[in-house]
C-alpha cells in the first residue's frame, strides 16, 4: 500500500487555531467554530499553490461578510473603512499564512506562490483531489478551508 | 529597492517577505546587503516559509532575525527588543 503524506483534518483544524487565535480572534470571544462540512461559500475565494514535492492548492473560501471581518481584523481598520483592496490583501495573506503552515507539514522542497484572490467567483482547479478540508463558522458567517491535491501526482504514485 | 533608494533616510527596520512580487526575500536582503548606505539598517524575515535552509540560507545573507507565521504581537516586539530596538521593558 502506498503511504501518502500530507495534511489531515486535525492538521489543518490546528493551523487554523493558531491563525485566529494570532490574528482573528486575539481575544478569544470569536474563535472559527468547526460544522460539518457543507457546501463552501463562494463569495471570496483566496489560494496559494505548491509544486516541488508535492504539487496542489490550499484554498480559503468565505461569505463576503467574513471576508469583511478579516480584512478589519487582520489589518486593524474598522469594519466600515474596508475596501475591496483590503479584503483582497487581507484573503490573500490569510491564504499565504494557512498555506505556509500547510506546507511545512509536506515533502520538501516545496515552493509556494503568491496568493490570488477572487471576488465572487472561483478559480478552477482541474485534476485534483481534496485531501482534508475545515469547515466553520466564524462570527455567524461560513468559512472554509480546502487542501487540494494534484490528481495527476496522486495517480502516478497510486 | 526603488522604493529604499527613494528616501533619503533609510529606515531603521524592515519586516521581509520571502514570498513577494518582484523580488524575494532573499534577494531583497542580499541587495541591501550589498550596499553601503543601508549598513545600519535592521532586517527581520517574518514569514510563512520555515524550512531550515530558508532559515539558514536568509540569515547567512544578512538577516537578522526569522520570525514564521502566524506570529503574536509580543513575539515581534520580544525580537525587537533582543535586537536592542525597543526598550526591553516594552516587553510584556
């Protein structure tokens, strides 16, 4: 049997933890509470991809509410001077962060891309798999957090 | 770099990437580095990228602390007070 490495449901629950408790939740009233899973809001969707070792995407997808929230939270403004910009900044290091912290639980060497952030819609991903995924709500609002790995690595090893 | 050689006072501190359009991390450092006029200045890799080799290869150019995310406040601040930046009683 092939041993597959790479991130769990509890790995990714861990980061996330650490992620909120750091940036979103620094006083510990609103931490992302994990449901099961359901259908990812498609408000905003923000990744990073990985090839080397081991080739695929880590997605962060959200209401656009919670990416409002983010934004506020992670670059101190207030919830009514958001923009779009921040929201696109805010995702998109939010994605980096996950990402990063994905990636040191993987075969190295790794590189990892710049985010990229989509305001209601979402990239295509062809040929992958989804390896282990967070669903939560946080402050009333869906959250969803997606390892993604390339089919084509995962048939070839198979 | 532009951005650097367009003020006419350096900064006495940079929090670096490594991952960023144009220029990575690295390469930012090695370049400030390389020049004279931004000797004093403090460098300080604050990232998500913590294989040992980064670690090892950003400092060897000329940073002077790695600090991976996610990272705390305080954690930032502690750095900066070894580095003799911030007053250590600033440390909580």
């Amino acid at each position: 049997m092939n041993e597959r490495h790479g991130p769990t449901d509890a790995d990714l629950l861990t980061i996330a933890e650490q992620v909120w408790t750091s940036y979103l939740d620094v006083d510990g009233m609103s931490p992302l509470v994990p449901v099961p899973a359901e259908k990812p809001s498609l408000d905003v969707s923000a990744s990073v991809s990985m090839t080397g070792a081991w080739r695929g995407h880590v997605v962060v997808r959200c209401s656009a509410a919670a990416a409002r929230n983010a934004a506020a939270a992670l670059l101190g403004v207030e919830l009514d001077d958001v923009t779009t910009e921040d929201v696109t900044d805010a995702l998109g290091e939010l994605a980096n962060i996950i990402g990063g912290n994905v990636k040191s639980l993987l075969p190295e060497p790794c590189a990892l891309s710049l985010p990229h952030v989509l305001i209601h819609g979402e990239s295509g991903y062809p040929h992958v798999v989804e390896v282990c995924r967070l669903s939560g709500t946080w402050r009333e609002e869906s959250v969803t957090i997606s390892v993604l790995e390339s089919a084509l690595v995962v048939e070839r090893t198979e | 770099m532009d951005l650097l050689a367009a003020d006419d006072s350096p900064p006495d501190l940079a929090l670096v990437d490594w991952n960023m359009p144009e220029m990575n991390g690295l390469e930012f450092v090695t370049a400030v580095r390389a020049d004279p006029k931004y000797r004093a200045m403090t460098l300080m890799m604050v990232t998500t990228e913590g294989e040992q080799s980064q670690i090892v290869r950003a400092l060897a150019a000329g940073a002077h602390e790695y600090v991976i995310k996610p990272f705390t406040p305080d954690a930032i601040v502690e750095k900066l007070a070894l580095l003799g930046l911030v007053p250590n009683g600033a440390v909580a």
